[in-house]
C-alpha cells in the first residue's frame, strides 16, 4: 500500500469513529526531500478534501522523527482554541 493511501485510510478511521465535525490535526515528518512524509500529508488532505475539509497549519505541523520533536507539536496542537 501506498502511503497517501494509508494516510487516507487514517483519516477515513477518524470519520468513521464519528469524528465528522472534530478539527482533525497532524503531526508529520518534516517533507522536504522526503518523499514518504509528502506522499502522508497528500493522502490526508485529499481525503480530506473528499469530504468538504481542510489541513492547513496550525493543524499540520511538520516535524523531525524523534519523540521529544513529536511531543513538542502534539502538545502545541492540543493547546489550541478551538479543539
């Protein structure tokens, strides 16, 4: 499987949990020269897209592949207003 089609799979998984009018966020790797990480966020805002929405930052935020950077934007995600 590709990956914008696995990030898609992902993204249906949220809406098929009943989160059709939750704000749905991303932490991804950093995309630049990485082709996996822009295939991942492609395959989320097209799915996204399919359904009428968006994934724009702050909601996206690119990071490096460490728990501490992954944290870090998670943690600034779940501080924003609205949630």
């Amino acid at each position: 499987m590709d990956q914008p089609q696995r990030a898609s799979n992902q993204k249906d998984q949220c809406t098929e949990q009943g989160h059709h009018n939750a704000r749905i966020a991303m932490v991804a790797g950093v995309t630049a020269w990485n082709d996996r990480a822009t295939g991942r966020v492609a395959g989320v805002r097209d799915a996204l897209s399919a359904k009428g929405l968006s994934l724009e930052p702050p909601s996206l935020v690119e990071t490096p592949y460490t728990v501490d950077a992954s944290a870090e934007a998670a943690e600034r995600m779940l501080a924003l207003s609205p949630r």
